[in-house]
C-alpha cells in the first residue's frame, strides 16, 4: 500500500458535543454487542481458506486468530456519547474477504449492498486500533514498519494492534459461539478491552511502561480503502522523547515489528513529510481536529 492512500474517518471530534471535545473515556461508549453484527457469509468464502494459505506462504509469522468486527459507530445523544457496534470475525476472514482480488472484492461489496443493504455485510472488517502517543516534551511517536510485518512495510505509524476478543475472555471459537446481543459484565469488558488494548501495544511495540501512560482517549474510528477499520485513541506519557527512546532501544516484546523510531514534534504534525500509512495520518487528523477545538473552547 502506498502511503498515500486515501482512507475515511467514520467518527471524528467534529461531531462531539462541547464536553468531548478533547475525547472520549470508556465511560461515554456506549456498546452494542453480539452475534447480528457478525458478517453474511457468501458465496466466495470458499476461496478463504486459498487467500489465508498464500498469506502465510508469504509471511510465516502470520497467524489466525479471533478480532472484533466493527458493524458501525455514530455519535449519539447531541453528541455526548458514541454508539459502537461489535461481532466476531477473525484474522483469516478479514484476509479472505478484506484483501481479495479487486474483482472479487468489489463483488463482496455489490452483494452486500444488494441482498442487505450494506456494502460491509461481507466483509469481516477486523477491527484495529492505533495510538497518537505524545511525549512529555511534546513530541509524536512514531515508528516504521519493517519488512517482517504482513503489510506497509517501511511506512510509519504509531503503536498499533487489534483489540484482542481472547483478552476479554472470549472463547476462541467466538465467531460460531457469539449469542444475539450480549449484555452485562461481558459487554464492559469488551468495553474495557478496547482501551486496554491501546496501552498494551504501546509497551508491547515501544517497551514504555503502562504506568507512564495516561487513561486512552478516543477521538476518532477510521476505515483504508479495503474497509479494515481502526479506533484511534491519542496517549501521553511521562517520559520525554529521550526516555521513550532509552526503552525502545532495550529492545521490546513486538520490537520486530519496526525497525525505527522517531519523534515528529507536535507542532509539525500538519507538515510532516514522513510517508505513513492511512491510519496514522487519520490519527493524526482526528489529534489535529482535538487541539483546534482546544484552541477554541
């Protein structure tokens, strides 16, 4: 993928009401979650298996596992809080519908629009997260992606991963277990896992301890031109620049994932000419959106 492509923000600050102008806690989510925002299966899932074996022919470190799927977000309530809705899917689903041919991925697309009224009823649409970590001293995290990773090799992006369904408690063969609407405990802490989530690839990727960091707050959800979706959650620590750096360089738990780390200072994000990928740069978008709200409440 080039790094100049495009993608669209589901959710911005834009259309927060003055009190989430800044972001969103946990608290303000409001969650929808079961099995009727699971994917329609479809004729072309036979050729699932086919996509995910040439998948891992091509990066043995690709592996399949249980992922949020994103059935949609709005602003709700004038804009004081955020309705998510959430099923099941899987890293082979969303490698075996998401990432077709163009063919036969825009047939996914017609038929969904065409037997159900949305483009994405096929899709699996896995849904990633991504953090705009800001340091002490002002400074953007960013890392670049090394060629050992599936995708967007030698672009930059902030610390990145999926909320995982298996830390939430989710049995692994979730996608076929999940019930209609689920409620209660297991809905906060799929709540919870979301912005857990953020944190934990910030010290998985970078080695910064959870106790720098801050709550996440979420200021925006985008979707690349495939559809693959991501909360985007913006983190300060305590550490400045040269202390993140002393932990990257001890070496970190997904260090493979980046061969460099760099820092863009907050004032040069608008002009920043590093090539990154889409959802960084929407991270980027939603944080710059957050700070001139900043400037005019």
């Amino acid at each position: 993928m080039a790094a100049d492509e495009p993608y669209i923000l589901l959710l911005s600050l834009d259309g927060a009401g003055a009190p989430f102008r800044q972001g969103i806690d946990a608290e303000d989510l409001r969650l929808s979650f079961g099995s009727q925002h699971n994917r329609k299966n479809h004729i072309l899932d036979t050729l699932i298996e086919k996509q995910w074996g040439a998948a891992v022919a091509r990066n043995p470190r690709t592996f399949d596992g249980s992922k949020f799927r994103l059935d949609g977000i709005t602003w709700v309530e004038g804009g004081c809080a955020v309705e998510l809705r959430l099923g099941l899917t899987s890293y082979k689903e969303y490698m075996g519908t998401n990432r077709l041919e163009d063919a036969q991925f825009l047939q996914l697309r017609r038929d969904g629009e065409e037997s159900h009224g949305d483009a994405c009823a096929h899709l699996s649409n896995a849904l990633g997260c991504e953090a705009l970590l800001l340091t002490s001293d002002r400074q953007v995290v960013l890392l670049r992606r090394s060629a050992a990773v599936g995708t967007h090799g030698g672009l930059y992006n902030g610390p990145s991963g999926h909320p995982e369904p298996g830390s939430a408690g989710l049995p692994k063969d979730g996608v076929a277990a999940l019930g209609a609407t689920v409620g209660g405990e297991e809905v906060d802490v799929v709540r919870r896992e979301l912005f857990k989530s953020v944190l934990d690839e910030i010290s998985a990727e970078t080695s910064v301890p959870h106790d720098s960091l801050t709550q996440p707050k979420l200021i925006g959800c985008m979707a690349d031109v495939r559809g693959k979706p991501d909360v985007l959650f913006f983190v300060q620590t305590t550490l400045d620049a040269a202390a993140v750096r002393e932990c990257y360089d001890r070496g970190a738990e997904e260090g493979w994932e980046s061969d460099r780390l760099t820092f863009v200072p907050e004032a040069d994000l608008a002009s920043c000419a590093l090539p990154m990928t889409a959802v960084t740069r929407a991270a980027i978008a939603c944080f710059l959106e957050m700070t001139r709200a900043s400037g005019d409440s």
